[in-house]
C-alpha cells in the first residue's frame, strides 16, 4: 500500500524545490557573468538572505554549484568562488579552444540571415558596455553573442560542456574585464561575423578560436 503525502506536506515540498532552483539559476547567472569576484566568500545564511528562502534552498543550490566548479567549499564550511591558477586558466583557454569553434562550426549551415543580423545587434549591445564600463553587462552580452550562435549547432550536451566551462569562468573574466580597458568590441567578432556571411568553415573556426582564448591567456602570463 503506497502512503500518499498530505497536501500540506506535498505543497511544502514543491515550494521547497521551487525555491531551490530559483537559488540556483539566479546564483549561477550571478556567477556566471562576472557579478561575484574571485575568492568572493559566501554564507548560506548569507544566501539565504539575499534570495528570501531558508537555509535548505540555499545549501542545495550551493552543492549543486560546488559540483560545477562554480563555488568551492573548504573543509570548514566555507564556501567561496574559486581562484583559479595559471594552470587552471590554460586548461579552460584549452577547452574553450576545442568545444567552441567546434559548435560554431556546426551552426555554420543554419547561419541564416536573421541569426547573423541578431550577432550584430547583440554586437551591439556590448559596444554600449564598454561605453558605460559596465562590466557584468559586458560578459554577458558577449556570452549571448557566443551562445546565440551556438544554439544553432543543435548539439545540447555540447553547449551544457561550453556553459559549465563559462561558469567556472566568470569571476576571473570579469578581473580579465579591468585588464583588457576595451574601447570597441572584440575584434574577432567582426572576424566570426565576416565568416558566417562568406560561409567560411575554417576562417569561423580561426576566428572563434582566437576570440576565446586569446584575453584568457593574458591571464595567465
């Protein structure tokens, strides 16, 4: 005999992951596009306060962000973003090198005219960032530059690898950010742009490689 859940008890428990995920994408954006520092410390009550839930949405959101290698937790409870080293940096230049001109590669043949009219908007976009010195506004304009693309490769698993990589990312590319002082837009955008019109397969490729990897590597030096 099965042993239903009173609705109470059933109500509680939809809120309960409710609260949850709504702790953890909002966490993950912040994270993601450069609005928490690197070795930025963090509290679960902290958390918990800032999103208006309990502690047990907070701690969930936290683990499922420790696994991503978003957040790192020391053996006392600290949670925090991580530093990362040289050698960390190099090996997500490295990945980013592999995954991305891969994905751009595949959207190539559904690189209409609306998806690379939509780039130079977005393009855009994060030309009036750098304007305003807008840090987080930055990264995550070019990050939708890269995954507007990247969608249309149609290859899921492969993007959810790009995005985890952009997510342990994005506190060291907004220190990346104050380093690099732009004035205009990435240059290889109008490259990536230039060979999505020509159809281009290995001058795209090139491109994105290069636009990827490239303010990384300073990082590291």
């Amino acid at each position: 005999m099965l042993i239903q859940s009173r609705p109470s008890e059933a109500a509680s428990s939809v809120s309960a992951g409710s609260a949850h995920e709504t702790v953890y994408r909002r966490l993950r954006s912040q994270i993601m596009h450069g609005e928490v520092l690197p070795g930025a410390a963090m509290t679960l009550r902290g958390i918990g306060k800032e999103f208006g839930v309990s502690m047990t949405p907070a701690r969930e959101a936290v683990r499922r962000l420790v696994a991503e290698g978003a957040l790192s937790l020391s053996s006392s409870g600290r949670v925090s973003t991580p530093e990362l080293s040289n050698d960390r940096i190099e090996e997500l230049a490295a990945l980013r090198a592999l995954l991305e001109p891969e994905l751009s590669a595949r959207a190539l043949p559904r690189a209409h005219l609306a998806l690379i009219e939509r780039l130079q908007t977005i393009n855009g976009t994060i030309a009036q960032m750098i304007v305003k010195q807008d840090a987080v506004g930055y990264i995550r304009s070019n990050l939708e530059f890269h995954r507007t693309l990247y969608l249309r490769a149609q290859a899921p698993a492969m993007l959810a690898m790009a995005e985890t990589v952009w997510l342990q990312m994005g506190p060291t590319m907004r220190s990346l950010y104050g380093r690099l002082r732009r004035t205009e837009p990435p240059q290889h955008h109008r490259l990536i742009l230039a060979a999505l019109k020509a159809g281009d397969e290995p001058g795209l490729r090139v491109a994105v490689r290069a636009d990827v990897t490239q303010g990384l590597r300073m990082l590291a030096q």
